[in-house]
C-alpha cells in the first residue's frame, strides 16, 4: 500500500505542501515535509480509516497539517498570521483596492481576532476547502462537534462583521 501511495500521491502531496509554504521555505523543506507524510503512514497505518476518508483526503490532510507545522517552525512562532497566508492568494498586496477587496480584508482583521482553534477551522474550511470530515480527521475530533464549531463561528464572524461600524452588507458569511 505504501509503495503506490508514493508512486500515485506525491505529486499532489508536493503541490499541496509547496503551497503552504511558498515563500518560506526551500524545495527541500517541501520535499521533506511530503516524505514526512509518507513516513507517518508507514509508522500508524492504523490511523487512516477508509470507512472515513479515501487515502487521497487522508494523504492531503496530513500534508497541509505538516506543512503548516513547518511553516510555523520556520518562521519561529506558535501561529501562523492569517494574512502571510491569505494576502498573496487574495492579492490584497496592490495599491488600488475594490470594494470587494476591502471586504475581503475586513473579514481578514475579523478572523484575525478570532481565537486560535476558531481561526483554524476557518482556515481549513474556507481556505483549504477542506470538508467537515476531512477537518474531522486532521484534528481527532467529530464530525459533527467540526459542523457545531463552524456553525457557530461563523455566527460570531457575521457579528464581526455587523457591528463594525454599522455596516449590514457584511452579513453573509
């Protein structure tokens, strides 16, 4: 099973941790952060459950896990800011903003002051697209405590949003 995991998934692995760590790290950091993975399936194949996940969500999950670790490493602090992962993919970087790109960093500043597990789940969820049961599975906890948490973080943003400065077009979250 390890043999074709490698041979199928490493690519997309590479990919995967290459994006989290653009800018911070070197190719060997990625290459490393992949065969981190591979390792950890070899060690506790008992950890991935098909009756919950394909090995593919599994193998993505683990990487993007392990990528953020070693960005958090690399860059020698406990947490990752939201915006060294988010401006660049946003492209809030330019000097001429929308309106929608103001919203984008508004909403920006208002997970930014969410705590760390919240701010979490937002990330995965919303800027991994990870689904309810792949975050599940990344962070040993339920699916449905992942659904609850979502839920109600996301509430907590809308109010957020709401409360600055009046404004009510920031209610869909």
């Amino acid at each position: 099973m390890l043999a074709y995991a490698v041979q199928k998934y490493s690519r997309l692995l590479w990919k995967i941790s290459a994006s989290v760590l653009i800018n911070a790290a070197s190719v060997q950091d990625v290459e490393e952060c992949v065969a981190d993975v591979f390792i950890y399936l070899w060690q506790y194949p008992e950890k991935y459950d098909p009756d919950r996940a394909k090995l593919s969500s599994w193998l993505c999950v683990a990487a993007r896990s392990r990528a953020v670790d070693r960005y958090r490493r690399i860059a020698g602090r406990k947490e990752v800011p939201l915006e060294e992962l988010t401006v660049q993919s946003l492209g809030l970087g330019n000097a001429k903003m929308t309106a929608e790109d103001k919203d984008k960093t508004r909403l920006q500043i208002c997970i930014g002051k969410l705590n760390e597990k919240e701010r979490e789940l937002i990330l995965r969820r919303y800027y991994y697209e990870q689904k309810p049961a792949e975050i599940a599975i990344a962070l040993d906890m339920p699916k449905k405590q992942v659904e609850n948490r979502l839920y109600y973080t996301r509430q907590k943003l809308k109010k957020m949003m709401e409360s600055r400065e009046g404004d009510q077009s920031y209610g869909k979250i």
